[in-house]
C-alpha cells in the first residue's frame, strides 16, 4: 500500500511517501510505522486525519478499518492556525 505523510510527518520520518505490505487494519499499520520510526504514534497524539482511499477513517471503521494492498493511506497532523 502506499502511504503518504504530510507536514511535520515528513521532518519527522523524512518521507513523503512509503510502500508497505503486510498491515491489515490502520492501527496495524499505524504500529508498523511506529515500529519503522520510534515515536511515530506519539506525533499523532495531538490529533491526525489520516484517510483510506480519500475517505477519513472517522466515517469507516476508525483503526479497525480494513486495508487492502492497493490501498493509498494520507496521514495528516493537526492544522494549526486560526
């Protein structure tokens, strides 16, 4: 699947996009990028959008929702601003 970082998440990880296999569900992969790169799961703790497809998770199944290989995952950290 491909997954795609965006702001902070790229100074952090220093990708913009990644290939990864294996992950069924988002919180697998979630734990995978942790696992990729330590504290990955921390920068998210202020909140995140991360999109399955174009679709936020919010309106699936949350972390439980189902990826499959061809899937194209965005991961955004909170917006600041006003």
């Amino acid at each position: 699947m491909l997954v795609k970082l965006f702001a902070t998440l790229i100074e952090f990880t220093g990708k913009r996009k990644l290939e990864i296999s294996g992950p069924k569900t988002v919180g697998e992969l979630l734990d995978e990028l942790d696992r990729m790169f330590p504290g990955f799961k921390k920068e998210l703790e202020q909140g995140h959008i991360i999109l399955v497809n174009g679709k936020n998770i919010e309106h699936l199944q949350g972390l439980d929702t189902p990826l499959r290989e061809d899937d194209t995952i965005s991961i955004f950290p909170p917006a600041g601003g006003g």
